[in-house]
C-alpha cells in the first residue's frame, strides 16, 4: 500500500521471539522481512510484530489534528527522523511517498535506527 502526502503513519515495532530484542528499522525493511504482512509469515522467521503502543497512537492522532489545523508540528530532529526512515524504507515503497512517520512514535523509538 503507498501513502500519500496527506498520510502519517506509525509502523509495528519487530522483536526476535527467541531473545526478545527489538530489530533495528532498518533489520526489518530488509528482504524478506520489508515484504511480509501476514503473521505466519513473521512466526516462521521467529519474528513479532508488536502492537502499536497507546502513546503511539494518541500522539499520532494529535499530530494528524494539528495537521489538519494547519499547524506543522516538526522541528529539525523530525525532518531528519523521517527522512532517515524513508531513505531506508525506499527500496520497498517504490521511492519516497510524501506520507510522515508519526513524529511522537520516531522520537520515542530512535533508538531503533542504526547510527542516529
């Protein structure tokens, strides 16, 4: 599915079901992972996608208000968050949609981009 300009998303987090360690971003928009949507597809890589978190869901739907307000929430730190995730995420999106990753969801999961 592509998104659009108008769109803000907030993706599932993955952890390893055997150690319990979150996957990096960029592990899981990875070939075969960046593919799969099916649960059966993650229980057989020993994958989870995780639930989106209350938090995640709040802040998003706050930020799609302010957007929607004409208020643009974002500093210098979200330009940067989000364009490391569509730089990552773009093999698989058939190039840079214009959708926004939820600011609140990137700022409070960082630290699961590699190198940020």
């Amino acid at each position: 599915m592509l998104h659009t300009s108008k769109d803000v998303i907030i993706p599932k987090p993955h952890r390893d079901k055997a150690t319990g360690r979150m996957l990096k971003f960029e592990e899981y928009l990875k070939l075969p992972i960046a593919l799969m949507y099916d649960s059966n597809h993650f229980n057989a890589q020993g994958l989870e996608a995780l639930a989106s978190e209350a938090e995640d869901i709040l802040d998003l739907a706050i930020e799609m208000l302010e957007r929607t307000e004409g208020r643009w929430p974002y500093d210098a730190e979200d330009e940067r968050l989000n364009e490391r995730w569509h730089e990552i995420s773009r093999p698989f999106t058939l190039g840079r949609t214009g959708c926004r990753v939820g600011r609140g969801f990137l700022r409070r999961h960082r630290h699961l981009f590699q190198g940020v």
